[in-house]
C-alpha cells in the first residue's frame, strides 16, 4: 500500500517538476507538449484541463527524507478554482489507488 502511494505522489510531483521546468506561455510547442504528457497521466490530467491556471502557479521543490515535496501556490483570486483542481487529484489519486489494490 505505502509503494502505490508512494507512486500516486511521485506522478504529482512530476507533474509538478515539469510546470516548474516549462515556459510560461500556454502557445508555446514546449507548453503544448507538456500538457499532451500531462494529460496521459491519470493523476495529471487534472491540472492539464487548467492551462490558464497553470500560469498562475508557482512552485517549489523540496528534498524530504523520503522523496521530494512540491508547494504550488496561487494568487489569492485563483483560490477557488486551485481548491477544485486539488479536489480533482485527489480523487484521481484514488482512482489510481483503486486499480492497483484490484491488479
């Protein structure tokens, strides 16, 4: 159980780490390609339906003893919509976990 959460939080941090890494504008061929990888991750998928709200986030990356952990924050204006896309991972991180209790 600790490894399939273990993989649901490192696909989030991935995704993290690749809206870190990308340009900020949403034509870009780099910004289009991250969010066509983004969108085949079951987990990531979520913050690919947001491009806009992408934009709007900024992130850090922090080593743990166990990993890394990702904090993306929004202007205060966007809260609302961050907490709805927050809302749609987690349960994609259900999903996820789901499928690997049932494989």
């Amino acid at each position: 159980m600790r490894a399939m959460i273990s993989m649901a939080v490192v696909g989030l941090l991935v995704g993290g780490s690749l809206i870190y890494a990308a340009p900020q504008t949403s034509e870009s061929p780099q910004a289009s390609k991250l969010v066509a990888e983004m969108e085949k991750c079951e987990i990531c998928k979520a913050m690919a339906s947001k491009p806009e709200l992408l934009q709007e986030m900024t992130w850090e990356t922090h080593k743990i003893d166990h990993g890394m952990l990702c904090v993306a924050t929004v202007p205060k204006e966007h809260a609302k919509e961050f907490a709805a896309l927050h809302k749609a991972m987690l349960s994609n991180v259900e999903k996820v976990k789901a499928e690997l209790n049932r494989g």
